[in-house]
C-alpha cells in the first residue's frame, strides 16, 4: 500500500490497488481461494473510493512500477480479510459482480484554494463503484468502473464529474510466464495541492486520459524478468478565471510512450535486489501558450534497488537511480537529470497497526511558465489501527516540494489527515475524513498560496 495518505479532495480515481499482478502460480489455486481474492479486492477497492474517493497526492504522469515486494508472507490492517463483514458480491455465471454506492456531506471553508478569494462552502458527494471479475483457475479479467460527483451548495463552478473505467486481462502463458493487458479510460481533477495550476482559476482543471499497457513477466526458482509498454494521451479542458477570462489548455495535451526492463534475484525468500532500466517519449500536439516551442522531450531512468518482505515484521522496496530528460527544442528549454528515488515500506508494529512510508523524488515536466522540467519530491506517513474489528482509524501527513531549478523558484506543499473507516455489516458502512493542507509557493510566475481545512462524513452501502 502506498504510504500517502488519502487526501480529501479533487478527483483523479486510482485503480492502484487493483492492479498488483496474482503472478502464475496464481492460476493454479483452488476456485474457493480464487473466489476470495477477487471479493477481498473488490472490498478494498470499494472502501478506497469510499473513503477517500481520490488521491490528491497521486502525480498526474504515474511513475514507472516498482517490482511488487507482497510475497503474501505479510497483512496490512487495510488488506486483512474480514468474512463476517467482506461482501460476497453478485455471482453472474463464472464472474463476480461487487457494486457499491458512497454518498457524503462535506465542507471546505476555501473551496477555490486561493487566499485571495477565499470562500467556504458545503457539498454533496456521490460515488458509485462497480467491480466485475473472472473466477477462473487459469488467467483473470477484471473490469472496474467508477464516478465521483460533487455538487456544491453555492460556489456551483466548483461542481465536478469525474470517473473512470479500467480493465486487466492475465494470461497465464506457462508454469513461469504470463501477460497482463491492461487499459484505462478517465475524466479527471487537477489537484493544487499536487502541482502549480494556474492562480485565480475558478473552474478545475480538468483532463481527459487513456492509457494502454501490457506487462509480461517471466520467473523462475530466485529470478524474474518483467518487461512493459505503455501508451497515455492527455487532453486539458479550458479554465475560467476570476475575472471571466478563459485560457485554453490546448497546449498541455499530450501523448507519452514507454518501455521498460526489470531483471530481479532473489537472495533468500525474504530479500531480492532488482535492476531496472526505463525510456519514454513524449510528444506535445501544439505550440505553448506564447508560441514557444513545446516541450517534445526523450528521457529515461537506470535504478537499482531492493525488495524485502519478512514475516511479522516489514515489506518494501527502495530504489535509487539517475534519471534524465533530454528536450528537442533545446535553445529554449534546458535538458535536465539527476538522482531518482522510489521507496515505500510498511512496518507491522503490532498485529492491529501498521505503519506506512514514502519517498520519492523524479522529474516532471513544468506545468506554468517557460521552463522544461522540475524535481518533485515528496515524503509520506500513514498509520492504519484496528480499534475494533470492524473499525479502522488512519492518520497520515505528506510533504511535497516542487524544485524549479530554471525559475530558481519552487513550492512546497503539506497536508495531514485523520480517517476512519466502520462496518456495521456485509452492506453497510460509515466513513469520515478531516484534514488540513497548505501550499507555499516562493517566486514569482507559480500559483497563490492557499490552506485549506475540510471535513468529508459518508455512509456507503455495498453488496
């Protein structure tokens, strides 16, 4: 699980935590456990859109993956089965339907994230969640789908429609080789809190993305070797700002294509060191907002890191590499590189907690201004505590820095957040969320800084 925690705002669903690949000896457990994967994956990804609906810290260009470090020698509190309060789902033939509903009422008291205009309001939450999977012995398909509406009682040019649909094909090739096909089609939320949108804006920024994939993986006794490709599109709707001006986004649409090779040894049961190299491209559609040159740029990555999963105590991964983005219109934007960090962990303290860290640093391309790229770090914690077998509380803070080295100006960004998560029974469960986030821009030409408190309460009802 990721160690960020579950910010309260902005939509960007994440289909995360159900994309971790089974592997092939998946395919050949009995069809009772089968089953109750697919309904304890469906849970916890309904009770993720539930709860949290979005993750404000996601990046809006996903890292590459990190090779999984879940052996199944560890539970998460997140992740721990609980059959008297797990939904069983609907059995359509030898699939498994697992819908859920959340509604909720929250409040902001700065819903434009803008101290210069600061407003408080309330709205109404609604997000349907469906999840359809195979129960079958040899490959899998899963097909999920989901919304998340908000309509605001006042300040209406904040009302959002996000959603998206994804699906995840496996087959099972041989004993030690399989291929994952995936696909993601998405309408989105630009968060402030996870990038410089542009200030005084009042309506969201919002992107329509799709994304194509495929990942095969082939292992053996103590090695594995995984090779993916990806395709992603963007395209940016226009913003409306303060003063009834409306700018295009045309600019920030875009296509990115990448490839890459992880070769991993594993020492002992517990411990596996991993080499992987990455290379994109990425290509811009139009001209910049001042008929600069775009941005077209080749990068790519070498990392070498470390998986560890030892029962009863801790699982995770940790790479380090250098990273460089190299732009075609090389008089205009400087090329850029550096150290790249990826790393998460979860310690299990005790049986009922589990606490989570993050860290990473890479290079993103700018979003304002007439610069190329920018390092994006962030450090996250989260603890998870079983107060009750039907009750989980969580708290978590995130930090982010924005570094533009070009602009000599960067941004840092913090939040922290208090959840809880009941289940009255198999249907019917209770969400909260309260948290406080604030950005600080230093330099001129990036967004207003902001704080913001908000407060989420929901009731979600599943089958």
């Amino acid at each position: 699980m990721n160690a960020a925690i579950d910010p309260w705002m902005q939509v960007g669903l994440t289909k995360t935590d159900m994309q971790r690949e089974p592997g092939a000896g998946a395919a050949r457990r009995s069809g009772a456990r089968v089953r109750h994967a697919i309904v304890l994956l469906a849970a916890i990804a309904g009770a993720k859109i539930g709860t949290a609906g979005a993750q404000t810290t996601d990046l809006l260009i996903d890292p590459p993956p990190p090779t999984d470090y879940d052996r199944g020698r560890n539970v998460s509190v997140q992740q721990r089965a609980r059959p008297e309060y797990d939904p069983l789902g609907v059995r359509i033939g030898a699939f498994i339907a697992s819908p859920s509903i959340t509604t909720g009422i929250g409040a902001s008291d700065n819903v434009y994230t803008d101290n210069n205009n600061k407003r408080a309001d309330v709205y109404l939450s609604v997000q349907p969640y469906l999840a359809v999977a195979s129960n079958w012995n040899v490959h899998s398909t899963r097909i999920t789908a989901a919304g998340d509406i908000k309509r605001y009682a006042n300040e209406t040019l904040k009302n959002q429609n996000a959603w998206y649909v994804y699906s995840q094909t496996r087959f099972d090739i041989v004993r030690d080789a399989s291929l994952l096909i995936d696909a993601q089609i998405d309408r989105a939320f630009e968060s402030p809190y996870n990038d410089d949108i542009a200030a005084n804006s009042l309506t969201p920024s919002t992107f329509l993305r799709t994304q194509i994939g495929a990942k095969g993986t082939y292992a053996q006794t103590r090695t594995r070797l995984i090779a993916t490709l990806d395709r992603n599109t963007y395209r940016f709707s226009a913003i409306r700002f303060a003063d009834g001006t409306v700018r295009d986004q045309g600019a920030r649409d875009r296509s990115i294509t990448r490839a890459g090779l992880t070769y991993e040894y594993g020492v002992s049961p517990d411990l596996s060191f991993y080499a992987q190299a990455t290379g994109d491209l990425i290509d811009y559609w139009s001209p910049t907002f001042f008929g600069r040159p775009n941005r077209d740029s080749k990068g790519g990555s070498l990392v070498l890191g470390s998986n560890f999963d030892i029962a009863g105590v801790a699982r995770g991964t940790i790479g380090v590499g250098y990273t460089y983005r190299d732009y075609n219109a090389t008089g205009t934007y400087r090329d850029a590189q550096g150290v790249s960090v990826q790393a998460r962990a979860e310690w299990f303290a005790t049986p009922l907690t589990t606490l989570n860290v993050s860290l990473q640093r890479r290079l993103m391309d700018v979003s304002l201004g007439n610069s190329g790229a920018y390092w994006d770090t962030r450090v996250g914690l989260r603890a998870d505590h079983e107060l009750l077998y039907n009750l989980i509380l969580s708290a978590g803070i995130e930090a982010i820095r924005r570094d533009y080295s070009e602009l000599d100006t960067r941004t840092d960004a913090k939040f922290a957040q208090i959840s809880g998560r009941y289940r009255a029974n198999r249907e019917f469960g209770l969400n909260f969320q309260i948290g406080y986030g604030t950005s600080k821009p230093s330099g001129s030409r990036l967004s207003d800084p902001f704080d913001e408190f908000r407060l989420l309460v929901g009731v979600q009802l599943r089958r």
